[in-house]
C-alpha cells in the first residue's frame, strides 16, 4: 500500500456531528485554516464552539491504518450515550496500546501529554496495584499517575488488561469519517 494522503476540509466538506447525547442535536462540522493546520469546529445552539486542531492532511501510513482499523476493532464503536464522545485503547499487551499511542502523537492528531490523570485504568490483575501501575507506566512511557487500578474478580494475568480513555468527540468523528471512506471505495 502506497502512502494515502486523506485532505481534512474534504473529508469533513457536508458532514455533521454526532446527534448530542443530552438534547439529540446535530450540527454542521466546519473548517478554518490555521498556518499549517486546520481547525475543525461546530457551533452548539448556544453558541458555544467546539473546536480541535488536525493537520491539513493526514499520510495514511501502514502502520496509521493499522491503528484505525485497530480503534475502530477494539474501541467503542456504538453511538448509544456518551460513547461517541471518546475512544477507548483496550489491550494486555503494551506494545500494541504503545503502537496506537505512538502513531496517533507521530501523525499530529493526538498527543499524549494531553491524557489526564487517571485516564488510563487497569482492571483483571494478579499483581499489586503499586506493581501493575509502575509496569505500564514503564512500557508505555507515561507518569505513574495517568494510572488508576480497579479491583476485580477476573484477575486474567500478571499485569491485567489496560484501558486508555481519550475523550475527544472531533477525534472520534475524524476517525470515524475516515473509515467510513474507505468502507464505500
């Protein structure tokens, strides 16, 4: 596969959000230039602006494509209540969430110093809360206090299942849009 350069004004040219899970409004997606981004925003009914960089066009790489069929496999893809509203990076393996973080910082659409703390929780280990915390904080290079461990009764393996949560709706709507154009070509 030859590199895809996918342009954001197009993709994005007559679309609208996702219908608001509060009041079941939608509203126009729209797009400014910003030196050499471009701001991708809507307008709510009380004017507020909802708005997020991306870069002009996005180089859908191997590896790029892998990550979006992998968020778009493994994430949240209902629409029902919030879920619209963010992604969730689930895996055991650390290397594979790492993959997916890495990609989405080289590629302008998602940095990861923006992650909160506590975003990141951990669920179904058999190690210690402070053990499994130091772990994925180790392997996927991120401050011990992104963590947050949940006690369960699966405890599947040594180091549990990994969740990261990014709450960003214009992401989520971007990458969404770019599988959907690639579904109908």
């Amino acid at each position: 596969m030859n590199s895809t350069k996918i342009n954001i004004k197009n993709l994005v040219k007559g679309k609208i959000t996702y219908p608001s899970w509060i009041t079941n409004s939608t509203y126009s997606l729209k797009t400014k230039y910003k030196g050499n981004n471009i701001l991708v925003y809507y307008i709510t009914k009380s004017n507020r602006q909802i708005s997020r960089n991306f870069p002009k066009e996005i180089n859908l790489t191997h590896r790029l494509s892998y990550v979006f069929g992998f968020l778009k496999g493994e994430g949240p893809t209902s629409l029902g209540k919030s879920n619209y509203r963010r992604f969730t990076i689930t895996n055991s393996d650390p290397n594979i969430i790492k993959i997916t973080l890495e990609e989405l910082e080289k590629h302008n659409l998602f940095q990861k110093s923006h992650l909160i703390d506590k975003s990141i929780h951990l669920l179904h280990h058999q190690e210690s809360n402070k053990k499994v915390i130091k772990y994925w904080s180790q392997k996927l290079n991120l401050p011990e206090n992104k963590f947050k461990c949940f006690s369960d009764e699966k405890r599947t393996s040594k180091f549990g299942v990994c969740h990261v949560y990014i709450s960003d709706v214009l992401l989520r709507r971007i990458i969404d849009l770019i599988h959907e154009k690639f579904k109908n070509n």
